[in-house]
C-alpha cells in the first residue's frame, strides 16, 4: 500500500554534482546507529518521524523500511498511527507483554534482602546467585522466577558482574 501524506518536497535530484562520501567498516557502523537508535524512547520516536516524512515525500513503505533498516509493515504501522494520531501517534505507549510475577513493593523489598550476605538471612551460601534468589523468592515472596531471571535482576542491582567485563585481576 502506498501512503502519500503531503508530498509537498520533491525529491532530490540525485548527485547535485557532489562526491559520494564512504563510510569505513559501513556494516559496523549501520549496527551502532541503530543500537543508538534504540536506546532511548525519545530517538525512537525521532526515528519512526523520519520514517513517515519520507513516505510523506513519495517514498513507498517498502522503500523507506529498506533504508531505515525496518520491516515495511512496521512503516505502514507508522504511517496509519501517524494519519489517525499525527506526531503524538507516533510516541511510545505502554508497552504489551504478561505483567511481571514481582509487584514494584516487593521488589523494593527483595533488593533491601539482597543488601545483606545470604547467610544473615538463614541460607548457607555467602554470595547471592541466581539459584539462590529464585529459592528465596519463591519461599518468601511467592514468586516463581528462573534461575536466569534471578541472575539478571542482581546484574541490574550491581550485584553481580556483567558476563561483558573481566573478572577482577584480568589483564584484557
């Protein structure tokens, strides 16, 4: 389907008489704008704006999702939010997805646990791990997370290192 909203700018010639410019290692670098891209609600929306202007300007949906690296029927999407919401359409709302199995309380709960050493708390490790949370969240809290789960709510308290980093005492 082909959405013309304004049409107003022709497109640019091509060349106008300038040198193509190249970018070195282009693939690594198309990988970090669009990681960049993601990292924040505000450069998605920016994002998703740029996307309906050049569909604004002619460009089939198809076209446009090759260039911005997205798939054509997320364009389309943008383009149908944009023509029944205008720009506010293409802000983030809340996003789907089953709700999480610990209330925020418990959470606020569960990091003030994880402040003291497993063993003031009854268990006969020194370290928190993933194993270790799940159990104590399952008998205390009533929630059943996986051990991963677990891992990864203590490497977003700070409590465990990131798999990215270099155990203490490595030279990388």
């Amino acid at each position: 389907m082909h959405y013309n909203c304004l049409a107003i700018v022709p497109p640019l010639p091509d060349g106008l008489g300038m040198k193509a410019l190249r970018i070195d290692h282009a693939e690594a670098a198309r990988i970090a704008v669009q990681q960049e891209i993601q990292r924040s609600a505000e450069s998605r929306y920016d994002h998703r704006l740029h996307g309906v202007l050049l569909v604004c300007q002619g460009h089939t949906c198809a076209a446009v999702a090759a260039w911005l690296g997205e798939h054509p029927a997320t364009v389309q999407r943008w383009v149908h939010r944009f023509a029944a919401g205008g720009c506010g359409g293409l802000r983030e709302g809340l996003r789907a997805g089953r709700p999480g199995r610990l209330a925020a309380a418990d959470r606020v709960k569960v990091a003030q646990d994880l402040q003291a050493p497993p063993r003031e708390l009854g268990y006969d490790q020194d370290v928190w791990d993933g194993q270790l949370l799940a159990l104590h969240l399952r008998q205390h809290y009533g929630a059943r997370l996986g051990p991963r789960q677990c891992q990864r709510f203590l490497r977003r308290l700070g409590l465990r290192p990131s798999r990215r980093q270099a155990p203490a005492g490595r030279l990388t």
